[in-house]
C-alpha cells in the first residue's frame, strides 16, 4: 500500500518508494541494523519491504503486459476512463473484499532513507499518504461487493476485466504474483548475503510453451524478460538481445526497456515474422548492468519453440499404485493462486498468492 500514498499529496516520496534504489537501501538498513535469526521488530521491516518490493514489481508486469494488451483488445474503450478503476472494482468483485491491515510505517529510518536519497519528506506526510491508501483499498473492496458500481465498471474495458483471473497471460494477477514470489525468494537471498541464484526471473514465453504466434504486428508475438533487478538502461540496447532460428539465422528485432532505469522488465518486438513449426534461441548479453553497477553473471540463453504441443496422451493409460494417471502426472502440479488486495502504482490491487501443489500425483 505504502508507495501510492505520495501520488495524491503531490510528494515524489511515493514514486521513489516503487523502485530498487530507494528499495534496496531499506533492504541494507535491516541489514546493517539486525542480525539473523531476526526479531519480531526485525520481522515487520522485513515484511515491510517485501510489500514495497511486491507492489513495485507487480506494477511493472501488469502495466508492461496486461495494461499494453487492454490497450489492443480494449481499444474500442473510452481510455479517458481509468481502466485501473475499473480493474479495481471488478478484481474485489471476483475475489471478495480484503481486510486493511494496521497501518505501521518506519517513520524515522524512511526519514532519513529519503534524504540519502535527495528527497525530504516528513514523517507526517508519509503518515497521511498511509491513511489514504487505506482509505482508497476500504472503497474498492466495498466497490466490488456493490451490484451498481460493478455493473457500471464492467462494461468499460471488456477484455481487461474479463481476464484477471488469467493463469496464462503474462501480467494477469495470477501470474503476476507468481513472478513476485519469485522475486521475494530472491530479495531473501540477498537478505542473507548470499549467492544471487538467478539475473532472470522469467522470460514470456516460456520454454514450455507452445505455439508461439508467427505474426510480427500482433502482441502476442513479442518476447518478455523479466530481470533480477532494476536495469541500467545505458546498458541495455538492441545488441545486447538476439533471437535466433534453429538454423542459425537471426530474427531482426526492436527493444523496449519498460519504464526505462531502474526497470525490470524489457520487451523484444521482432520485426520479422517467426517461422512456423521451429525452434528459436533468445540471448542475453552479459554486458548488461543492473541500476547499483552489478552487471549479469554471465550471458543467458532461453528457448521457446512455434511448434504445436505434442498429442495428448489417450485416456487408456495405466493408473500407478498411488491412484495418478501415469500419462498425466507429469501435469499434476497446479499453481493455486489466492489474489488479495492489491494498491498498486494508480491504485490496483496487489495480489498475495499461496502456492499449493498436488503432491500426490506430481
């Protein structure tokens, strides 16, 4: 919630507090001020920052995935309209309204967290920035649970409300907070000084996706990378990505760095269409760096393919000793997403997700 509380006051405390600069600088102010195994004091900054982090990330994977889509499919909209509004209202709809959770903010280590970063805020401000974000998750939950407002906010963006509850585009709430468990397995990481085990949290599509579509003007055709950390978009050009065919040759592309420094995410528009039925390499150069001067590892590599899925094996197939269908067991696994309030960057709802497998048959 904390970060949008800047926006209606006019103070550029909540625009820096979306971002890893000022984010990882609390993160090395717990650090620096606490030891492991940590305290309950310790504890909620902890969480505290994993809900800045959250809130920052899910910001960039919707606006930069779901949000560009509404913008093809909904482009009939009346975009004066706040699709974020709407969203709002139809997600608490979908999922039921969130209990607000007390408000408590680290008042006097953010003081002096924004002035290292330039920025003067007093704790006052940031107080009243809480209140009213809370204010502004009391309404969407009670929006959501009001026939007359639903039915008012439904209509205006079609495609947008229609999918939220999406386990398979990129930036719907549920994959979104997929990602952002990701991320905050990686923030633990670095909370515990130790090796950081990825520079990619995911790349759209996946190499176990199918059927990549060939067309180079449609959407859906573009390849998404999500990265560990914030980008140092000086860094970052067209020669640091290259998608090559099976056969070695190299799809011409655009890039697009999403929000530009400090972002985590970049799309790869191919300017060529992909081949049918084909197997395709992405790369990543290792030159570039993240916002703090660290620099990837190593250079990446990811496939994704064009290909149709294989057959889908017939219902006759032998059940295991356990009661599994040995030809689907492999698919067994299922991510069960439980989406809570989310306040994000114009007011959205930050999804919270519990991942629950069926581990019997997996």
């Amino acid at each position: 919630m904390f970060p949008d509380g800047g926006y209606p006051q006019g103070d550029n405390y909540g625009e820096m507090a979306h971002w890893e600069p000022f984010q990882m600088a609390y993160l090395e102010w717990i650090k620096s001020n606490y030891d492991f195994p940590l305290t309950n004091e310790a504890s909620q900054h902890v969480a505290f920052l994993l809900g800045m982090t959250s809130h920052g990330l899910a910001d960039q994977t919707f606006d930069s995935m779901y949000m560009t889509r509404a913008w093809v499919y909904d482009s009939s909209a009346d975009w004066s309209l706040s699709m974020d509004t709407a969203t709002d209202v139809i997600f608490s709809s979908l999922t039921g309204p969130q209990p607000v959770p007390e408000s408590w903010i680290p008042d006097d280590p953010f003081v002096s967290l924004f002035e290292e970063q330039g920025h003067l805020v007093d704790i006052s401000t940031l107080e009243n920035g809480q209140n009213l974000v809370r204010t502004a998750v009391t309404w969407v939950g009670s929006a959501g649970q009001t026939d007359e407002l639903v039915d008012l906010y439904e209509p205006q963006f079609p495609w947008a409300n229609t999918n939220l509850l999406s386990e398979v585009i990129s930036g719907a709430p549920p994959v979104e907070a997929e990602l952002v468990a990701e991320y905050w397995m990686l923030l633990w990481e670095r909370l515990n000084e130790m090796e950081q085990s990825t520079d990619v949290i995911r790349v759209f599509p996946s190499e176990t996706d199918y059927s990549h579509p060939l067309d180079a003007d449609s959407i859906e055709s573009r390849i998404s990378i999500v990265f560990a950390r914030g980008l140092n978009i000086d860094t970052v050009s067209e020669e640091s990505f290259s998608i090559q065919h099976s056969d070695g040759t190299y799809v011409p592309l655009v890039i697009d760095v999403y929000y530009g420094m400090n972002s985590h995410v970049v799309h790869l528009f191919p300017i060529a269409d992909f081949r049918a039925n084909s197997d395709y390499t992405i790369s990543v150069d290792a030159g570039i760096e993240y916002f703090d001067g660290m620099a990837l590892t190593e250079s990446q590599f990811f496939n994704f393919t064009t290909k149709d899925p294989p057959p889908v094996p017939s219902n006759n197939s032998k059940v295991d000793e356990r009661g599994c269908n040995s030809a689907s067991s492999h698919r067994s696994s299922v991510w069960l997403i439980i989406v809570g309030l989310m306040c994000l960057r114009t007011r959205r709802v930050l999804v919270f997700l519990e991942k629950k497998s069926h581990l019997e048959c997996s």
